[in-house]
C-alpha cells in the first residue's frame, strides 16, 4: 500500500483541498514513475486511479481545457475507466455529468482529437472543437466545489487511498 505522512496531510489541509489531494496524488506518482502504462497500472487501486484521474483532469482542465488533456494522453483514462461513474459515487454528481457530456463529444471525434499535431493544429482545436467550451466553463466555475467534495471523500475514506504513517 502506497504510504503518506500524517505531517505531509495535515500541512496540506492547512493549505487547503487541492493541496491535501495533491499528497496523495505525488505519492501515487512516485509509486508508478510517473508513467501510467501496462507495468504501472497494477500499482494503484481502483480508488487510487479515481483520485489520480481527478487530479490529472482538474489541472489540465484548468490549464488547456479537454484539448490538451486529450492532446497529453489522458483520453482514454478519463473517458474509457469509469472516473465519471466514480465521481457519481464519490457524491459529485455534476462532475460525472459534465465528464459523460465531453465524453460524447470524445467518442464522436477520437481519432482526429487524439492524433499528433503541431503546435498550430492544436492551437486550432479550439476553433475546431468550441462543443467543449461549455463543459470548461461549468468546470471552471465550479472547481473550487468539486474539489471540496473529492477532498472530502478522501478524508472520510482514508485507507482506501493510502496508509497513513
């Protein structure tokens, strides 16, 4: 089992909710390399990939929108894994909305969102893929919410995300 410091989430919490699932995330990070692929995935729980996904989806949301974190890889772990239907159970019901919505967008449009481009292609997906814009928006607005709510899941969940020493 992946291992945090009661220290390391105390000083997070007194930072607040992104930094507190940030422990855990960095955690999982080191455990896997950094790399998620067939050799790593058995490293992390089912919970474990949900936090991780969470994180992963909140920062590229935030910095690029569901363009980059497509263009970086993280389609399909997000998409296909079922994050959305966990985010449902985790008590984030809007998230797992939100996610199937971008998801139809995804599905309708994987192979052109998922091959390589230059910087000016991907730069024009925006234009190209303005459907998502609402979702990002509605993200946006509300990520403060859903962090608390993620954060809140894990606090009340402990063990299922690590051993806390």
């Amino acid at each position: 089992m992946i291992e945090v410091t009661d220290a390391a989430l105390r000083q997070a919490a007194s930072e607040g909710m992104d930094a507190f699932i940030q422990v855990f995330t960095d955690a999982y990070k080191a455990a896997t390399g950094g790399q998620l692929t067939a050799d790593t995935m058995p490293l992390l729980t089912g919970e474990q990939h949900t936090l991780l996904a969470y994180q992963l989806f909140r920062d590229e949301i935030m910095e690029g929108g569901f363009c980059q974190l497509i263009q970086n890889g993280y389609g399909g772990y997000i998409f296909i894994n079922p994050f959305a239907k966990a985010m449902r159970l985790w008590g984030v019901g809007d998230l797992s909305k939100l996610v199937y919505a971008a998801r139809k967008i995804y599905d309708a449009h994987r192979e052109d969102l998922e091959r390589e481009r230059t910087d000016d292609e991907f730069m024009a997906m925006y234009e190209q893929y303005e459907a998502f814009d609402e979702l990002e928006d509605e993200f946006l607005e509300r990520e403060e919410e859903f962090t608390a709510t993620v954060a809140a899941y894990v606090d009340e969940h402990l063990e299922q995300f690590a051993k806390i020493v």
